[in-house]
C-alpha cells in the first residue's frame, strides 16, 4: 500500500546513546518532514526538506539532525539522546504541487523513549 | 504563516451535529483552511480543506465567511469513533515547483470526546 513508512515503532534508549529513525514514502512526493508529539501536545516540526539534497530547521530542532538521502528517504538522528526526547516521532510527505495543505501524508510513528 | 486558535476540548453524544470554531485572524490571501484529525498512537489524517464559503464531502463540512478570519468544521451526527483530536491549519503550498515546500505548523488542536 502507497504511504509512507517509519521504523521502528517502538524504541527505549539510555541517555547519551545515539539512533537513527528511519521513515520512506513511495508516493513520489517532493518534501518531506519530521515532527514530534509531546503527550497531550500537538506536533511540532523538527526539520523538513523540501526536494532531494535540501533540508531546513523546523520549530524544535536541537539536539536533531537529518539526512535526506534520496527522493523516498528522509532519516533522523539523534547524536547524543536526552530525556527531554521522549516522545511519538511522525514523519510526513506532501507535494507542494498541490494547492493547500491536504497532500500530507503521516506515518504511524516511532515511540520513543529516553531513561 | 497564520497562527490559529481552537478550543482545547469539546464534548458532544453520538448522533449530535458538532461545530468546532477555529480563529485566524492573520490569514493570508493565498492560503488554504485545512482540518486534520487524529487518533491515539495514529498520524494525523486528512479531513477537509476549503478557501472560501463552504465545503462538504463525505465527512465533513467546512463553512469559512466571506473575511475569512474563522471557519468552523461541522460533524454531522458524530459517534464514538470520532471521538479524536481535530487540528486547524492555515498555509499554503507554492504549487509552483519541485524546490517548493509547505512548512505547515500544527497547533494543540481540538480534543473531542463523544459520549454515548
């Protein structure tokens, strides 16, 4: 089925370690985004990259980095985990060729959590 | 990009038509009204999206007045399985190239509980 992909689901890290968060999409779309979900909270954007070899900082982008590695990849790293890190990652895609704001898609998440 | 308001939360019971009002006072002349929603441990999915007047299709409805300045997102006849959390978004995407992006900031949203 077309969407976009993110592994893992689940993930416990120790403070300090580092991992990458993996997410593809198979819709052909342009841009491609990372937020993350405090709970109770709405989603705030850590980085996006708008085409293949682009990325930009988001809202909350410390302690982030991300690779856009070809048109279907975008990955986000974290270097040194923290606890203030916890939380429900979601990656996202949309065409900027369409007007508006409905050609985003969501991935299911990757919980994470930092002790 | 607009900032926009919606109440924290709204409670309703199954089979009640619910309004949920969003502000947007600084909405630009390009951008679109889009609604998402969301379920627990779920992304956020495409609801509705409108420009002006009122929109429907299957789901929802979306009436936005002539300034533009609010819009409300009508559930018809709601049941419990759309108790969830319903986010309102002003932006727009260039639609105009492959360089372009829509940087779309989601506020705290609208949590809705429906009751039997």
């Amino acid at each position: 089925n077309a969407g976009v992909t993110q592994t893992p689901k689940f993930q416990v890290l120790k403070t300090g370690q580092s991992m990458t968060l993996q997410c593809a999409q198979d819709m052909n779309h342009n841009s491609m985004y990372w937020y993350r979900q405090d709970p109770g909270m709405g989603l705030r954007l850590i980085y996006y990259s708008a085409s293949e070899g682009t990325t930009d900082k988001g809202e909350v982008p410390n302690g982030y980095n991300v690779s856009r590695l070809n048109k279907r990849e975008f990955s986000l790293r974290l270097e040194s985990a923290a606890p203030s890190q916890t939380s429900v990652y979601f990656c996202a895609s949309s065409d900027p060729r369409v007007e508006g704001n409905y050609g985003y898609t969501f991935g299911s998440g990757t919980r994470l959590t930092v002790v | 990009l607009a900032k926009t308001t919606q109440p924290i939360s709204m409670d309703s019971y199954e089979g009640q038509e619910v309004n949920i009002t969003c502000s947007h006072n600084n909405i630009a002349t390009n951008d679109y009204i889009t609604w998402y929603q969301q379920f627990p441990s779920q992304g956020p999915r495409f609801i509705i999206q409108g420009y002006k007047t009122k929109v429907t299709n299957e789901v929802a409805s979306l009436f936005i007045p002539a300034d533009r300045k609010s819009s409300t997102l009508s559930l018809p006849r709601v049941s419990l399985s759309d108790t969830a959390v319903y986010y309102c978004l002003v932006g727009s995407s260039s639609g105009s190239g492959y360089s372009s992006a829509s940087k779309i900031i989601f506020g705290s949203g609208t949590r809705l509980s429906i009751r039997p």
